[in-house]
C-alpha cells in the first residue's frame, strides 16, 4: 500500500497539515504559530531523528501544539491534521493475490508496518481495510511500541507465531527494512524480488 504521491518523507507537507487544523476549526493561527508546530513536528519525524521508539500521536501532537493558545480536542486536531495532506491510498493491484498465494502453500502472512510520523493506528488500518482481514497477524509501530530498523517487531510475530526469529523471511520495499532483518538476524528479500519469484 502506498499514499499517492507522497513521499517517504512527509516533512514539507507539515505545516499544510497544521494550516487545515486552523482553517477547520477558525483558529486564525499566525504563520509563525505554525511554523514552530511544523519544526516541532520535524524534531520527532524518525527519517531525521533516527527514532525507534514509537510514541502515541497525542503526546507529538500536544507537544507540537504547546505554543498555540487556543485549539480543538486533541483527537479532533489530528484528524483534522490528517485530512489537510488529502491523503489518496492505494492498495497495489498484487496484494491480495500475493498474500493468498502465500497463504496456501501454508505461510502465515504478518503485516509490520512503521506508521507516518504522529498517525494514529485507526487512521492506517482505516486505509488497508481490504487487506487486513488476510493477515493472521497485523503489526504497527505503536502495537510493538518500536520502529524500524528496531528489531523488535520483527521479534513480536515471532514471539506471536511461536516461532524462532530465524524462521522468518521479511518482505520489504526500503533499505530500512533490511537493516530492520539484519538486526534480527532473519531472511529478507525485497519486494520487487519476491513478486519475480
């Protein structure tokens, strides 16, 4: 799955985010009111600070809002962050029959997936909706609490599986999810590599 036409790092698209929670809700936020909430924003985007510990979106969103005066509910302002990117995700046309392809030659098929910076989980799961039912395990950044290149979510659906680490092969699209196999000592191959299998 991907969202169309963003980029694996979605810093520049920060204050457009904060520009809609103002609009929405009639804050009249000054631009240098946004501006600090986007560069706080960006001191917790993984991609630049190398964090690995996963945090729950209210305590970013807080943190990056502590200088506004006025603003909604927590909840209400990052979904309205949200909404302000359009967001347009798209399942890849092999998914479903790769992941049941997988399924009946008698694999088990785990999801591991880092969300976007401060994304809460209902917001993701909201867009595999067709995917998730396929999966005999779904695994977030905030459901093992650790992000990628950590190996500790890789270390989770093993623990879930009951199975060794080593026993597993992680699909992934990025040089992190490599290093993310490297740090747990499993099998890796990339996705473009697999589907030519």
């Amino acid at each position: 799955m991907e969202y169309k036409g963003m980029p694996l790092n979605w810093e520049e698209y920060y204050y457009k985010g904060f520009q809609n929670v103002s609009e929405a809700n009639g804050l009249n936020l000054t631009d240098e009111e946004i501006s600090v909430a986007t560069d706080i924003l960006k001191s917790y985007n993984p991609r630049n600070s190398g964090r690995e510990n996963e945090l729950a979106p209210e305590v970013i969103f807080a943190d990056a809002t502590s200088c506004w005066s006025k603003k909604p509910d927590i909840e209400k302002l990052i979904n309205d962050f949200f909404d302000g990117l359009t967001l347009d995700a798209c399942v890849f046309d092999y998914s479903t029959g790769l992941i049941n392809e997988c399924k009946s030659k008698g694999m088990r098929v785990a999801c591991l997936t880092d969300l976007p910076n401060g994304m809460p989980d209902s917001l993701f799961r909201n867009a595999i909706t067709e995917l998730e039912p396929l999966f005999d395990l779904y695994v977030s950044s905030q459901i093992c609490g650790y992000r990628k290149p950590n190996a500790r979510g890789l270390e989770y659906i093993a623990d879930q599986f009951g199975i060794a680490v080593s026993e597993l092969l992680f699909v992934g699209d990025e040089k992190k999810d490599e290093l993310t196999a490297e740090n747990a000592a499993c099998n890796f191959t990339y996705i473009s590599e697999y589907i030519g299998r």
